[in-house]
C-alpha cells in the first residue's frame, strides 16, 4: 500500500471486480456504477452502489461539498508518520487547491495539486482531478502521480484517466453520508490494477487535531478488495473543513496524519501553486499517454 491523502491509496490485484459504466461524454451527463456480480467479495464488505446509484453533473465546479469543500486557493499541510517492515518515517502531505479547470472525459474538473515528503525528501507530486455531482457527492475523476526517488522524477506509472483503458470515477466522499448505507466504489483503474471502495462507518463524530477540535465530523473506512493485506484507511472529515486525520486499521504499513496548517493562500501564492500545476499538467502529456485523453488544465473561461 502506498499511502494517499485522497483516493489512490492502494495499488490492487485485480481478480472479481464490479462492472463500470463511463461517464458520459456531454457535461451534464449521467455517471452511474452497477453493483458487483453475485459474490464478488471486498475485505470489509461487499461494494453493491454508490450513494444513489448514479451522478449527474450541471455545476461540476461547483465543490461546496460539506464535508470535502474544495475551495481554490485553500492549502491543507498534514504530518504524521507511515509504519511499515522498514521502521516508522515521518510523512507529510500539502493539498492545494489550484484555481485550474480540467476537462475529464467530458466533464469540468478542479484540479488539486499535492505534494508527499518522506522524512523530509519529496516523493510524489500529483494532480488529481475532482468534480461534484448535482447530490452533493465528490467524485475523482483521475490522476497523475509523479513519482521520484531521493528528489529525482521517476516516473507516473499509477496515471488513470477516466474513460481511458476502462478506468472509471468514483466517489470518494458522499454528499449525505449516513451509516448503515452500503460500500460505494471510489474508483476503479483496471489498467493499473487499481481498485477501491468506501464506507461511511461513523457520523456525529468530535474528534481534535492540531488546527483545532471539530464536531459533526463523519467516518469513512476505506479499502481494496483485492488486496486484503492492505488494510483499511480510515479518514475523519469535518464539517465545512474537509479531511483532517487518518487512521489505520491493520494492513502491512500503517498511516496516522492529522491536519497541521489551513490557510487561505494569498494571489502571488496561489499563482505560484498554479504555475507549479500547469507545469505538471504540461510534462504529464509527454509522460502519460493516457494523460493526452484529456483537455489542458487552464484557468476558468
């Protein structure tokens, strides 16, 4: 398991999975996910929808989700530490938010870009490309993982695209979360034997990190079927805050993060962190052959 802020935490095996259907090519379109096969199994439960079946997207830009806003400009820092046979690393994770637009597949899309520090020394750089459906759910539309080793770029081998060589969306947080509801599919990469699934475990939750105590925080228990060993992620998001702690529950490496710093960025900030995400979004076409399937990152028209 590599760990992850968001959605592409854990690299699969794939064997049984649900079937797909991509979205549709028209912005406004419906996105809908068919339930499994009869017995195909996950290690915490069986992924039979997503929160109401299917996604319809008239204001994808519109990301005011309550429980994952994802406003331009706002900066989230995380520390914590990755446990695995190799001993315990200090990890940090900056998530900001650009003020860039992606076309995946026919839908707009913001365009996040984060950053992963291990023991200090950048190990990845992604874009990651996000839309809200007309419920209120947060969908992933893709991403392009940079990778590298002691600060030298290795490579984006984990990019999916949705819609490219059967990669699909998926939600990563439900717009009205509500325990007792079933898994939901978070995204699913066939090419890159990518393969997870959500559940909403708890609601009404307080819990305290280092940018301050939050209440009505929700639960979700992340995990890939295909890969029991991993694990599950679980990851606390807070009321009109978003993601701020990450718990693990077994699995071979273990990652506990919470939320350090949130800060809005100011103007020169935030063109600096674009300049960096158009930067990524320009090599990503000469390193990702999928990547080419969708329209250059730029800013709002």
């Amino acid at each position: 398991m590599r760990p992850d802020l968001h959605l592409r935490t854990r690299l699969s095996r794939a064997v049984t999975a649900p079937a797909l259907i991509a979205t549709a090519a028209l912005l406004g379109a419906t996105v809908s996910l068919a339930p499994p096969a009869a017995g195909a199994g996950t290690a915490g439960g069986t992924a039979t929808s997503t929160p109401g079946g299917t996604g319809t997207f008239s204001h994808p830009l519109r990301t005011d989700s309550k429980y994952f806003p994802l406003t331009p400009g706002m900066r989230y820092s995380y520390d914590g530490t990755v446990t695995d046979a190799e001993g315990t690393h200090h990890h940090q994770v900056v998530f900001a938010v650009t003020d860039l637009v992606k076309n995946v597949n026919g839908t707009n899309a913001r365009v996040v870009l984060d950053r992963d520090y291990n023991d200090g020394v950048l190990s990845e750089a992604e874009l990651a490309f996000f839309a809200q459906d007309d419920a209120g759910n947060v969908w992933t539309l893709g991403e392009y993982p940079e990778e590298y080793e002691n600060g030298t770029f290795q490579g984006a081998p984990s990019t999916w695209i949705n819609g490219v060589r059967g990669a699909h969306a998926g939600i990563l947080v439900p717009g009205h979360p509500t325990v007792g509801t079933p898994p939901f599919v978070q995204g699913r990469a066939p090419a890159i034997d990518f393969y997870d699934v959500g559940q909403v475990v708890g609601t009404g939750l307080r819990t305290c990190v280092p940018t301050g105590c939050y209440s009505g925080v929700v639960k979700i228990k992340e995990w890939a079927p295909n890969a029991p060993e991993d694990g599950n992620q679980l990851k606390y998001y807070a009321p009109n805050v978003g993601l701020v702690r990450i718990a693990a529950q077994g699995g071979d490496a273990q990652e506990v993060m919470t939320l350090t710093t949130l800060r809005k960025l100011g103007p020169e900030q935030l063109s600096a962190v674009r300049a960096d995400a158009l930067r990524l979004d320009h090599r990503a076409y000469n390193v990702s052959k999928d990547y080419r399937a969708t329209g250059p990152a730029h800013l709002p028209r």
